[in-house]
C-alpha cells in the first residue's frame, strides 16, 4: 500500500495515498470504534459541513484572511463534494466522538484542503500550500463550524421528512374520502360514545399529520440562527473585522436558506435549546404517530372476537404455532420506531443539560440522536403509507351493527327525551339487552315515525338538532 506521512502535535504516522482525510481523522478512526455509523452514512452532514468551508473560504478571500487564490481553490474543492457529489465516503469516524465535534471539522478541513490540493495540480498532503487548519479552516474553530454545519443538515433532513410525512397524510386524506359514508361508532374510553363515519375517523388521521407538518417546518427555523464567527467561545478571537455578519451572508448564498446571525455569540454557542426544541417537535410527531398506529391496530383487532371495523393488508404470516394468525406488523414496526424517537429525545435533553460554561460538547450524540429520528421517522412515515393505508378496507356490515346495537344511539334523543330518561332507557338497555329503539318504543317516549327520522343514518352521520 502506497502511502504518506503526516505529522500532528503527537508525531507522524502513515496515511493511505490515495484517501483525502488525513491524520486528524485517522486519529478519530482509531479512537472512537463505538458503533457501526460513520459520518459518510449522514451525506447531508457532510454537504453542510462542505457548506459552511465554501462560506468560510469566500469570507476570508474577500476580507484578506487568506490569499485569493487559496480562498479560490478551496472555493472549488467544496464543489467537488456539493456538485459532483465526491468524497461523501471520506468521512470515515465514528458519529459517536468526543472533542465535540473536533474530529468531523477536522475531516471536512481535510478532505477540503486535499481536494483543493489536486484543484492546483499538487499531490495529496503538500499542507504548506493548502493547510486544513491554516486556511481550509481559518478564522474558525469547531465551535462555530461543527454546530452551523449540524443545524443546516437537520433543517434539510427535516425538509425530506416532510415530503415522507405528506405521503403518508395524503392516504389518510384519500381513506377519508373513500368511507365518507360508512357509518361506525364513535368511543371514548374504548365505551360506546356517538356514532360518526370511518371516514371521519381517517380525516382526523390526516389532520394530525398537517399539523404536525406544519409544527416541524415552524421549529425548523430556529435552526437558521447559526453562530457562525463565534469562533472558540464567542468572542470572534483571530477573525478580521466585520467577518461574522459577511460569512453568515455567504452562507445564506451557499446554502439557499435564510441564515441568520445569532444576537449574542457566547450565549449560542454554549446553548442547545434549539435542539431540544426541535427535537422536540419530533418527539410529538412521534407520539401523534404511535397514537394513530394504536388505533389501526385496535380497529382492526378480530378477526372473531375483536372489533374488525377494518381490515390491514395481509403481509406476512403471524405465528409458527397458530395457523393462519395474521398481525398487523406495520403498525407494530411504526409504534416501535416511535418509542425509539421518544427514546432519542431523552438523550437529547440529557446532552444538552451537559453542557459546561462556555461549551456544551456532547453535541455528537445530539446529531447521531437527530439524524437517526428524522431517517426513522421518515422510512416508517413511507412504510405505514405504502404497506398498510393505502391498503386498508372497511367492514361496512360490522360498523353499521354497532352502531344500531349500541346504547350509545339514546345520546341522539336527550333533546326529545330528555337526559333522565335517556338514562333509564340506557340502564334496562344494559340489564336487559334490548335495543335503544325497542326501549323508547316500550316506554311510549316516542314515535316509531320520530325515531327513524331521529336514527336515520343521514342524520346520524349530520347530528344537528
């Protein structure tokens, strides 16, 4: 194996010749064996970190920090990543890290600096031309870089999560459509409440899903307010004057996202409520989630004894003892994916308590906590949609009878009857297992004639006096 040797505060050692990180990464690489997740699996952590580079390198060119031609060939090498998509593989360290988030800043200088090497016709590693730190990241530090790069690529991520969630919302929306006129019984407390339709049941479904979409891209935003220009701990030390306002003006260039400095430095870049906040968001999207995954589990239950009101597709077999036991394990794969986020925002809210004085570093497990959320939140958004709703049938039959057989139709008369007798009829109803209607008719409260024009499905499903 062909290799070069590069040199730290700790000695020299031998990098692959052909990779674009070098010693600052392999030193991670060995460090950090945590788990099985590399930074190179969260591409778009990797395209914002290449972001705030591009930002940093026009800032500094433009203020004198660097020569123009360095800031130009640095200026490129991020377009290697961000346009031709190379070099997302090098990016080999562990997403759990300590240095809070030194190692991934060090990575992205880097590959940075090797990439703007080759742009200027040098080998791999010639650092006194293009150095990762004297250039690639000057007029920075990890704290202001890492975090930027963090947020931008949640506030992405979390853009693609909401086309997932729409899928989803969308099936729901056309269930809703689709049994509009299927009435069923309403519960609360899993008792008999009133009746409504199936298709209102789905319509709200998909109400929770907007307003979820609608909450997420609102939190979203606080992401946008970046410390960019803090440098170590706030107070813009080894930066040119006027850089933080003009590098967050790049950055909104390079990004396409309206960036914002934050007021006061040393207070963002110590804070990390914006990710609780977020995060947050995501917990209760999770919980909206599980709930309507309670719920399709519950109205589907049977096929006998439960309440079958609806039918999940059939996917796969259900037991190696019962024959012909069919589960509803999309539902089930959602809600444990839900428990897992809520899980993550435990995590979340522990790290971001962590912090000390003028630095909070366990932000790593902050971002490994965000990314793996939004991926999960959004493959199971996709897999509930496409394996289970779009699938899903209503038992017409089965609805309407429990509707008709419930107690629960007297609420219907309280207006005509009034509530006591309403809770004599519903009391002999229970005793005896007579009917709502056989009751009224018994007793002389009404008519045969007023009950069905109370009890007609059309007004049942409109319950206006």
């Amino acid at each position: 194996m062909t290799v070069r040797i590069e040199h730290d505060l700790l000695g020299d050692r031998e990098i692959p010749a052909e990779v674009y990180w070098g010693i600052h990464t392999l030193r991670a690489i060995e460090n950090f064996k945590i788990s099985t997740q590399k930074i190179s699996d969260v591409p778009q952590f990797v395209r914002s970190m290449v972001m705030v580079k591009k930002a940093t390198a026009q800032a500094n060119g433009a203020l004198g920090a660097i020569k123009p031609e360095i800031a130009a060939a640095i200026e490129k090498a991020c377009d290697e990543v961000l346009v031709k998509g190379r070099c997302l593989d090098q990016f080999p360290s562990d997403v759990y890290q300590g240095g809070a988030g030194t190692s991934v800043n060090m990575n992205t200088n880097e590959v940075i600096a090797n990439l703007a090497l080759e742009v200027l016709g040098h080998e791999k590693g010639h650092y006194d031309i293009v150095n990762p730190m004297d250039h690639v990241n000057a007029s920075q530090s990890t704290n202001d870089a890492y975090p930027t790069g963090f947020r931008l690529a949640v506030y992405y991520s979390i853009g693609e999560l909401l086309d997932k969630l729409a899928i989803l919302k969308n099936s729901f929306a056309a269930k809703a459509e689709e049994f509009k006129d299927v009435l069923k019984m309403g519960r609360t407390q899993l008792q008999d409440a009133v009746p409504m339709t199936a298709g209102q049941e789905f319509q709200s479904f998909q109400v929770l899903l907007e307003e979820e979409i609608l909450n997420l891209d609102r939190t979203r935003s606080l992401l946008l307010e970046v410390n960019l220009g803090a440098t170590a701990i706030g107070t813009g030390v080894n930066t040119p004057k006027g850089y933080a306002a003009l590098v967050v003006e790049k950055l909104s260039e390079v990004s396409g996202l309206p960036c914002k400095l934050t007021e006061n430095l040393i207070e963002a870049t110590s804070d990390c409520g914006a990710y609780v906040m977020v995060h947050g968001a995501l917990k209760r999207t999770a919980v909206k989630l599980s709930k309507i995954c309670n719920d399709l589990r519950l109205l589907s239950s049977g096929p006998r004894a439960g309440l079958k009101e609806i039918n999940l597709p059939e996917l796969q077999a259900g037991s190696s003892i019962m024959p012909a036991k069919v589960n509803p394990v999309i539902p089930e794969v959602v809600n444990q994916v839900c428990f897992k986020v809520i899980g993550n925002d435990t995590t979340i809210t522990f790290a971001a308590e962590a912090g000390q004085l003028q630095l909070n570093v366990m932000e790593p497990v902050i971002a490994q906590c965000m990314f793996e959320t939004i991926s999960l939140l959004g493959n199971a958004a996709v897999n509930l949609s496409e394996k289970c709703v779009k699938g899903i049938t209503v038992n017409r039959e089965i609805c309407e009878r429990y509707v008709f057989n419930s107690i629960g139709l007297v609420t219907y008369l309280n207006p005509y009857i009034g509530h006591h007798n309403g809770d004599l009829v519903g009391k002999i109803c229970a005793q005896t297992g007579k009917g709502v209607r056989e009751v009224v008719l018994e007793r002389g409260l009404l008519s045969e004639e007023e009950l069905n024009r109370i009890l007609s499905p059309e007004n049942l499903m409109n319950p206006h006096l």
